[in-house]
C-alpha cells in the first residue's frame, strides 16, 4: 500500500516510525521543539485539502501558504504528528520548507538535509540555520526514517547511488599503479613542451615561493606564555582544544598527501607536482608550529586524543586516509575527486578554515598572545593557496571528466558535510551555553563554514561550464 507525501496519512506514519525508531531517539537526545516539514510549492488543490480538514497555515491562501507536516519532536519522542494548523506553524521552533522536487531529493537518499540546507534546497523558514545545525544527526536520522515510511510521490528527481559512480568509474578506465622501471626521455622541462609558467599551479608555485617561506622556530612565544597564565581554567581548555584539533589534523594531512603527488606525478603533471611539493613542506611546518605551541606556551605534553570527538574520528581516521589512500590503486578521475573533496573542500574549506576563524575571534579581539598571531596569520595564508590548488584540480576534473566527476563531488559532499559540521558543533558542547567561554557565539561560526561552502559549490558548478584555459586564467590571488 503507497502512502502520498504530505497527506495525513504519511503523517501518521513517520510519527509512527520516530517513536519505534532506536536510532532516531538516540540521535535526537538532545533535541526540543517542535517541527513543521512543508511543501512549499503544494497546488491549490493540496492547499484547499488542508483548508477543507481545517489544517492550513494561516486559515489564508493555501497555494501561497504551502502544505506542511506537524511533528512535536522532545528528547528522541514524537509526542504528535499531523497535517500542520495555522497554531502549529506558531508553537513550531522549526519550519523547514522545500519544493516537491528537493523533498523527493532528499527522501531518495540523493542529498542529506545538512547538504540541501547549506545548498539552499531546504531552507529554515522559522528557526534560525545555526541553531538547527547542532542537530544535523538528529534530522538526517528523521529524514532516514521519513525514507523508510515513504512509499509514493513520483521520484522526479532521481537519487544518486553509488553503483553508478563506481560505474562511472570505471569506464574511465582505471589506470594501474605507476611503473617505476626505466623512465622515458627527454623529460619535460627539457623538452620542447618546457614549462607553462602561466598555468594556474605554476602560478600559485610562485605565490608559495615569495609567501610560504617561514620558520616556525623564528616564532617568539614569550608574551603568549604569560597570556596563557593569565586566562581562565575553561578560557585554557578552549584554547588546548582547538590546537589540539589542528595540530592532529595537520599531522593527518601530511600523512595522507603523498598519494596525490604521486598521481599527479604519474599523469606527466609536472607543473602541479612542482606545486605540490610546497604543499607537503607547509603542512610539515604547520606540524611543528602548533607543536611549539604546546611546548613553549601551554606546558602540556599529556595525551589531547580526549578532545578528539566521534565526528572528528570519522573524517581524520577514517574518511581522510581511505579516500587519499585509495589514489594508490585506484587513480581514476572519480577517486581524484572523492580525495580532493575530503581534503580540500571539508578538511581545509570547511574545518580548518573555520578553526581559523576562532583563533582570530579570540586572540585578535582579545588582544593576546602575538605569537599565536602570527602562526594563525601565516597558516591562513599557506592554506588559501592549498584551497585555491583543490579548487583548480576539481574544476579541471569536472572540466575534463564531466558528469561522472560531478556527482562524484556531490556524493561525497553529501557524506561528509554532516560529520563535518558536527565537529564545529562537538567542540562547542563542552561548554554552557550560557558561559561559554571568551563570549564565543558556535551559530556564527557554523554561518561562516556553511558561507565558505556554498560559495566554493557555486565555484565548482561554473566550472561545469568553462573550458579548461579558462580554468588556468584564474587569479591565483582570488578568493578560493
């Protein structure tokens, strides 16, 4: 038996399944308030439906008003489900609203509903995105279970699976692993092919050369040692825990690189190795300054894996070193984009990226520890042009690959981008919301990594639409 979307009958049914769903309540611990799920763009027929059963928004316009689900959610409970009333719109926290065709998207598994908000696909009509955003897992455990109970409403938009991007895959013809016998002469750079000095790599090359060049060593930590001594015992934690995040995942990120370089070597890139060979020696000093940091400002040189949360686990041991480590059998198009997007979209554009946002919110509006400063200053510098390198190598694969490589990058940012923001939102939590420590605002900082996201999003959708040269003339000092 089908049961239509938006009906009071599929109402009942996900109410239904939230209360026998173990999942669901576990994931949705944390949760208070009530939700409405609306249809945005319902025809005048679903709206007069609802008016008829005295259940549309407002009592007004049903074709303007939309038709919308009611569920009372507390603590991993669904305490209520129905066709939503004009005084269920009101007593509501949330109002999530999308088009048919984003919510047959999303139902179909092809976009999780982190992904369609920070998309635009499913906006927060009341509510606002940063308090909803520390309970990505809660919703994308709803919306699993709203699939499960979801048996009709053609699927207008088909859901993305992994079969065909394998598929796809492999009709690129996966390349075997390198041979590293006897090499062929003449090589490039003395050839008659020579070097592009104008290419985009070679360009940022340059950047890195005149920018990238500093000693963690020369940093001096004198006043941040005394700075440190002068803050609160949670003001010291804040700091310990963020550091400790970068400094790990710096440490994963020189780890994992190498099997880039050598795909990238493997394809006769030699202007975009040449690149990344800054690439690796910057992540390398990047290890060591934050290692300073412990050493000669905090005093600290017990185990910090305490302020590793689950979510964290999933991207730095296990998303980040399967997808690079991959690129070790596996150098088709398809695998270069999962890794790039692991590194460079969620690691540096949306983690990394963010902690730098932090560290300039507290130490700079703070006045305190120029050592600390500097180092944050000098590794935002080194880590736009790393973001400007993964920008470029995605753009050229959708340029060169088409299709297969683009819901490649959608697959894998619709897997990633909820654990990514929950460890935005886990580093937060350990802390009162009322008393949080430095006056740090987590809304205004999940804001900003959703901002950075979507614009590198639209970035990589223009690309789709460029040719290749056009992706080497970009400014290498633009915005990544």
């Amino acid at each position: 038996m089908t049961t239509a979307l938006f009906s009071n009958a599929w109402a009942v049914a996900l109410g239904e399944a939230l209360r026998s769903s173990e999942r669901y309540r576990k994931a949705a611990a944390g949760w208070e308030g009530a939700v409405v799920l609306e249809w945005s763009d319902a025809p005048a027929s679903e709206g007069a439906r609802a008016q008829d059963s005295g259940s549309a928004h407002g009592g007004g316009d049903a074709t303007s008003a939309g038709c919308g689900v009611f569920l009372d959610l507390q603590h991993g409970d669904c305490r209520a489900a129905r066709m939503a009333s004009a005084a269920d719109y009101d007593a509501a926290r949330f109002v999530l609203s999308a088009d048919l065709d984003a919510w047959n998207t999303m139902l179909g598994g092809a976009i999780a509903p982190t992904m369609a908000i920070l998309r635009g696909k499913l906006k927060v009509r009341k509510g606002s995105v940063g308090a909803l955003m520390p309970h990505a897992h809660a919703a994308s455990e709803m919306v699993r279970v709203a699939q499960e109970v979801t048996r009709a409403a053609p699927m207008e938009a088909a859901p993305v699976d992994a079969a065909p991007v394998e598929a796809a895959a492999a009709a690129e013809t996966r390349a075997a692993p390198p041979d590293y016998g006897a090499r062929t002469l003449p090589l490039q750079s003395t050839s008659a092919t020579g070097l592009r000095f104008d290419s985009f790599p070679m360009r940022l090359w340059d950047k890195g050369k005149r920018l990238g060049v500093w000693n963690p060593a020369d940093i001096d930590f004198a006043q941040d040692r005394l700075h440190w001594l002068a803050l609160a015992d949670d003001e010291r934690d804040v700091l310990l825990r963020l550091t400790s995040l970068f400094q790990a995942g710096e440490e994963c990120v020189t780890l994992d690189i190498l099997p880039l370089l050598d795909v990238v070597a493997s394809e006769g890139r030699l202007e975009e190795q040449l690149y990344l060979t800054s690439f690796l020696f910057e992540e390398a000093k990047h290890v060591e300054a934050f290692r300073r940091f412990f050493d000669q400002v905090a005093h600290v040189h017990d185990d910090l894996t305490r302020y590793h949360t689950p979510s964290y686990r999933t991207i730095f041991a296990e998303a980040l070193p399967t997808a690079m480590g991959r690129l070790r059998t596996d150098r088709s198009p398809v695998a270069q984009a999962r890794a790039s997007v692991t590194y460079n979209m969620i690691v540096e554009g949306v983690l990394a990226e963010t902690g730098y946002h932090v560290y300039h919110r507290i130490l700079v509006a703070r006045g305190i520890m120029p050592g600390m400063q500097q180092v944050a200053a000098l590794l935002k510098l080194d880590e736009s042009r790393h973001l400007a390198y993964g920008m470029f190598l995605l753009s050229r694969l959708v340029v060169e690959h088409g299709d297969a490589v683009w819901d490649a990058i959608t697959q894998r940012m619709n897997e990633l981008v909820t654990p990514a923001v929950a460890v935005i939102n886990e580093a937060f939590a350990a802390y009162p919301a009322d008393r949080m420590p430095f006056d740090l605002q987590p809304e205004t900082f999940v804001q900003f990594a959703m901002g950075q996201f979507e614009k590198r999003m639209q970035r990589l959708e223009r690309a789709r639409h460029q040719s290749i040269e056009q992706i080497h003339a970009i400014d290498v000092g633009a915005d990544a």
